[in-house]
C-alpha cells in the first residue's frame, strides 16, 4: 500500500535559489537523486530569457520553433547549447511546446519538463542561484511550485565567490552585494507561504534532519539515497569546476571558518555590513554600527571603490548603509532620492561612449540640483564608482554639493 505522502504526491516544480555559494548545488544534487524528482543543471533562463520576450514569442506565429531557436541561443560558456547539457534534442522540446496550454510557462518548464520524462520521473526541480532575483515571477508562472532559498553566513561563501567564480576581488564588493541579494529576496519569503528558507550549516550539521524537513516540505518521503548524491553529475557540467566537491562525503568541518581564516579588519566590516541579515538568520558576531550614513546607490562598485576606507571606518564601528533595496536603472533616477542621502557609487555603464553621455548626464544632474537649492549630499572620503570619469563627478559634487562625512 502506497504511504499517504506517495499517493497524494504533489507534481509541482521546485525552485532552488540563493546566493552564490551558499550550497545550491549540493541541495540540487540532493534533491536530484529523489526517486521522483529529477534536476538538471542551472538553466538561467529567467535572465537569458526575459519574461517579457517569453509573452511576445507566445503571441507569435510559428511560435514553437520561434522559442526552441530561441533556447538554441543561450549558451554555457563551453559554446554549448542550454538543452544539450540536459541531453535534450528540439524533438523533446517541441514535445513539450506543443502540448502545453499556457504557453508562456511552458517556456520555462519545457527544459526540465523534458528532463524528467528522459529521466523517467514524475517531477522537476531547478536550481539557478541568480533566480532569487525572479521569485516573484516564478510565483505569477507556477502558483504551486514550491522555492527554496538556501543561505550560507556571506563570511563562509565570500571568499569561495572570490577564489572560484570571480566575480570580484574586492571582499568589501562582494558583502555588499551579498547584503542587496538578501534585502530583496526577504520580504517575499516572509509572506509566501510555499517559500522556505534553509541554512547551509543546518544542513551539512544534520543532512538527513535537514532533508527530511525539506521533503516534509515539498511533499515527498525522504529517501536515504538522496544523501548519497547520485543525481550530481546531472546537476554540473564540466566547466563549473569548483562544483567538483557536490558528491563528496556531507561535512560540518568548514562552516564559520572565517573566525580563523578571514583577516579579522574584513570580518569587522563584514559584519557590520551585513549585521540584520547575521541576527535575522542566527549566526554569530553580527554588530550593530556605532553610526552609519544612508547612500544611494549603493552595490559592488561602491564597495571596491572605498574599500580600504570602509575597513577603517568599521574598526570604529561606522557603517554605509543602501537607502533601500534598489539600484536606479538611469542616471536621472540616481538623483531622485530624498535630500539627506548621500550619493553613492555613479553607475556609468562599461563602453566609453556609454559613459561619457552618463558622465554628462550625472554633472547636469548635480548642476540642476544646486539652482534649485536641493544640492546633493556628498561624503568628502569616497569616491563616486571606478574610474576617471566618476572622480570627476566627484570633484563636481564637491563643488556644488553639501558636504556629509560617515567619519568626523
């Protein structure tokens, strides 16, 4: 007789999301190697297909091959395409197209979808970090899809962001993006009902408590081969090499190690930065700041830009904090913040005609504001981004702005 979890078994899909490092791929593996359940590699496709291209494909002619030519475009970094790392051909993906009434959502179902008939198993899961950025758009898609965030303590997961993906050699950089990942997932899985989220040290200290809630939550039995892993090599592909440890042995042994590992000026800064997701979250040594200042805006760049700045102001205990969870998608929108913010980083954008028309666009801001008597607030020790140009916006705002320093 089938247990009372098996025969009512749920078919929805499963999210797995969270900030780089943090054990997503060792959850997708394990979650991968359910007898039911099949997980593939990360897809991305919320970003490399947007949503609103998805809408226009759906209303187009000859949409099906439309979409899989579509698919066929985004490439892993080996040249390869995203559905042959699935072993899929455009036969399962018109399959799937093709007999799915909103068409929309099969977009973004037709990969896994196909990947788990190939694997002979009832359900999907799908496991892209960067798709905490997308949750509210999964939820409109998939009502019933059950999201997972996974959560590592950022002084653990930074520096292996930094020894094996890259993105940024500046720990400072990288903790404040770490802060923005979390500030805006966190209200959405406050409120929805079919979101957790786990920490990685829970799980690596107790797997198969952990797995057990985990299945308890998206409606499965736990299996004890799912602490095997069997499933990783379907969640990796060869050039994600640092993914190379998903199948080895579960082990408590790394976690908090930057209380040993990390220089102990970057751990100050770290948890100041980070200091109400550490208390929220329960990890240690998070600290409250003695003073901060609200900037706008305020990612990566300001980080590595003042990196060596913000390190002495943290050993006094003095923080930047992000105005709000967001990042202005225009130079104008920069400027349209209340007056007692100060301006942060300048986002000028990466090819030079780019930023020499932003650059323009930022002083006329900064002009406009001092005639109408609403100068903008500037800290004298930082600089506005990286580069050139953005010191000489710096220069401007000095002139025409209201000076406002983080450190007396």
């Amino acid at each position: 007789m089938e247990s009372a979890v098996t025969a009512t078994a749920s078919t929805a899909p499963v999210f797995i999301v969270g900030p780089p490092r943090s054990g997503t791929s060792l959850l997708s593996a394990i979650i991968g190697s359910h007898s039911r359940i099949a997980c593939g590699p990360e897809t991305d496709l919320f970003r490399a297909l947007p949503i609103k291209r998805a809408r226009s494909l759906a209303q187009s002619n000859n949409r099906i091959a439309k979409t899989i030519e579509q698919l066929d475009e985004i490439r892993y970094p080996d040249g390869r395409s995203l559905a042959s790392h699935f072993g899929l051909s455009n036969k399962h993906l018109r399959k799937q197209l093709d007999t799915r009434t909103d068409f929309v959502k099969a977009v973004y179902a037709a990969i896994p979808e196909a990947f788990a008939e190939l694997q002979s198993k009832q359900r999907w899961a799908e496991k892209t970090p960067r798709h905490l950025f997308y949750v509210d758009t999964i939820r409109a898609l998939f009502p019933d899809a059950k999201i997972i965030r996974i959560i590592r303590d950022p002084r653990d997961s930074i520096p292996s962001v930094i020894k094996n993906i890259g993105l940024s050699t500046s720990y400072i950089a990288e903790f404040y993006r770490w802060m923005g990942v979390y500030m805006k997932s966190s209200k959405f899985f406050a409120q929805d009902a079919n979101s957790i989220t786990v920490r990685y040290e829970d799980l690596v200290t107790d797997p198969e408590k952990k797995v057990s809630e985990i299945c308890q939550f998206i409606g499965e039995e736990f299996e004890p081969q799912m602490l095997e892993r069997k499933g990783a090599e379907l969640v990796r592909v060869a050039s994600e090499t640092w993914k190379s440890d998903i199948d080895k042995k579960i082990s408590a042994d790394n976690i908090y190690g930057w209380k040993s590992k990390m220089d102990p000026d970057v751990a100050i800064a770290a948890s100041l930065i980070c200091s109400e997701a550490l208390s929220e979250l329960g990890y240690p040594n998070s600290r409250l700041p003695e003073r901060e200042l609200m900037v706008y805006p305020l990612g990566e760049n300001f980080g590595a830009a003042n990196e060596q700045h913000i390190l002495e102001c943290a050993k006094r205990g003095l923080r930047y904090r992000p105005y709000d969870d967001t990042y202005p998608e225009s130079i104008s929108e920069t400027f349209k913040v209340i007056p007692d913010v100060v301006l942060g980083d300048i986002p000028l954008g990466k090819k030079t005609s780019v930023r020499i028309l932003h650059a323009l666009s930022a002083s006329v801001q900064i002009v406009f504001r001092f005639l109408t008597a609403r100068p903008v607030r500037v800290d004298p020790d930082v600089d506005l981004g990286i580069g050139s140009l953005n010191r000489c916006i710096g220069k401007l705002a000095l002139l025409l702005g209201k000076q406002q320093r983080l450190a007396p």
